[in-house]
C-alpha cells in the first residue's frame, strides 16, 4: 500500500504523546536547533520553541479554514519542516494524517485519493498538484489543498491555496536566519520523500523521542552538497535511499583500475593507520561523513538490500551500529 497512517512501531510518537514531546524539549531546550533546511540557497533553522510556536500557528490557520477533530490531512512531498509542522498542527486539532506518494501518477493516484479520501491536503510541488487536479476526482468531495508553488483556483469541489494561508501571524525572526554549519550539535540527516511510506512515523519517533536536530536538503539534486555543509552526526534512511546513496558514493570516487582509486580501497583496508587513516578522513569530508557516528535504517537490513556489497563499504562500520 502507498498510503499508510501516521502509526509508527512507538506508541508515544503519534496522538497526544507527540504533542507532549514537543512541549517537553521547548521548555528544556527552547534555544538549540530543531530543524534546518536550506529553501532558496539559505539555510533556516528553527530552535525547538519556534517549532511549538509553528504548530500553534498553523493550528490557528487549519481552524480558520475549517479543520475538525476527525478530519484528514493528506501529505505529499519531501520530509521537511512544513510537513512536519502540519502534521503536528493536524495532530493538536484532533485529526489524521497520511501519507500520499509523491511519485504517483494517474490511476494509481486516483486509486490512493479514492482510498483516503482527504479533506485537507499539503502537496508540495506544483506540478504534483497539476496530477491531482487531473485525477478525475474534483467532484467527489471537498478538499483543501495547500502549496506553496501555486496560486489560489477553484476545480469542481476542490480548492487549491497557498501554502502560507495556514501560517497565520507572524513567523518567529529566528526562522529567517541561517545556521550554515552545525557546529558541535548532534544533527540527524534525512533526504527522504513520501515514497518511504513508514519515514514519516519514524521520523517523528526518532526526533521526538531523542530532542535531536534534524536537516534537510533544500532537493533532491543538491543534497550531496547540502549534506557537506551540515556535516550530520547521524543518518536517517530508507533501504532505497541507502541503495542510492551507496550508488553515489561509488559515482563519485575514482573509477575502477585508476591509481586515485586504488589509493581509497587502500585506505579502506586498515583505515586507523598513518596515510590510511588521512585518505579516508579526506574521502569522508568530500562526501559530508566526517563527522557520521550512525546509520540508522528502521524495519530493514540494509546490508541485505544493496545489490553489490561492495558499494557498502564506505557505509558498513555506521551501518553496523544500527540497532
């Protein structure tokens, strides 16, 4: 299935514990980063009483457009700091959230809107919105569909605003400075979408659970360079993303046979050695892993899914730490 609740494998991450969480790192941590993300070039960030007070907000903005305990928050996109603001705020109101695919298109969407049914919705990118106006689907019920690509329309019985209609007042002044580098924190790295159905559960679980930072690429295509600027204590990902990940590592070293590439799988062989040591501290800065401590992937063996271990190599002693 491509549409799954928001129902991760620990209890307290969803429902009133959630909100709890929240409201516990505020008040102990209310002046360290919660979230970072870099949105046209620059990195924003919001410490963890800005992210109470962006749920609070966007609770006020999903009352005023009508929102009601019981009703349905679709999400589809990247896991960023709106969604999860949404999410949470959807939460506060009494309501569901779900995950929708963002790479579905046509009847396969149809299929998952039919299931769901939302009556509210965050889509992020516009041209997504562009196929769930083409659905076929505008007349059969209501729904409020929110993003920050487009501009308000009217289609049959649906309504397309912007994104910032929910966000009603005005936006802590923190949230528009940026933390280009993460200094000593603990951060937590994800480049995930709504195609990793359970990541939004696990998510929420690992940062409410553990009060740690998290970021976020500004796209997909710049995350390697994103990812070098943050320097992330941690990874958060997906068998997929791992497989893809491994791929670009293994993109981006030298090719097979050439001196520069034997000189890394040198440096592989006993790394806490003299020059050894050095190459593979030089390799680890150029791919952002300089300070990577863990690997977490949830509910998979990693190892198990790549299709070549030896694209594993650069990863496997974080991977092996994976609880």
């Amino acid at each position: 299935m491509s549409i799954h609740e928001l129902n991760p494998p620990l209890p307290d991450v969803v429902g009133d514990s959630a909100l709890a969480a929240l409201q516990r790192w505020a008040r102990e941590r209310p002046t360290r980063i919660a979230l970072r993300h870099r949105r046209l070039g620059a990195w924003k960030a919001w410490r963890w009483i800005d992210v109470q007070r962006e749920v609070e907000r966007v609770a006020d903005g999903l009352r005023q457009q009508g929102f009601a305990p019981d009703a349905r928050l679709a999400l589809c996109g990247a896991y960023e700091p709106s969604l999860l603001i949404l999410a949470l705020a959807a939460r506060q109101l009494g309501g569901q959230s779900l995950v929708i695919d963002r790479d579905s298109r046509g009847d396969e969407l149809q299929r998952q809107l039919r299931q769901v049914r939302p009556t509210f919705a965050f889509v992020q990118r516009r041209e997504n919105v562009s196929h769930w106006l083409g659905s076929g689907l505008v007349e059969q019920w209501p729904l409020h569909l929110f993003c920050a690509q487009a501009n308000a329309v009217s289609n049959g019985s649906w309504q397309v605003q912007p994104l910032s209609t929910l966000f009603v007042g005005e936006a802590p002044a923190v949230q528009r400075e940026g933390w280009a580098q993460a200094s000593e924190d603990d951060v937590l790295w994800i480049d995930e979408g709504t195609e990793w159905h359970e990541g939004l559960g696990h998510l929420l679980s690992r940062w409410l659970a553990h009060g740690e930072g998290l970021a976020f690429p500004e796209t997909s295509e710049s995350a390697a360079r994103d990812r070098r600027d943050i320097a992330p204590t941690g990874l958060l990902l997906s068998a997929a993303r791992a497989e893809a990940l491994a791929g670009e590592i293994h993109a981006r070293l030298a090719p097979p046979g050439t001196w520069r590439r034997r000189l890394c799988d040198w440096a592989l062989e006993n790394p806490r050695q003299g020059l050894r040591r050095w190459l593979k501290g030089r390799v680890r800065r150029l791919l952002g892993f300089h300070r990577l401590r863990r690997i977490e992937a949830p509910g998979t063996s990693v190892s198990r899914t790549l299709q070549s271990p030896a694209r594993l190599s650069w990863l496997h002693e974080h991977l092996e730490r994976v609880a």
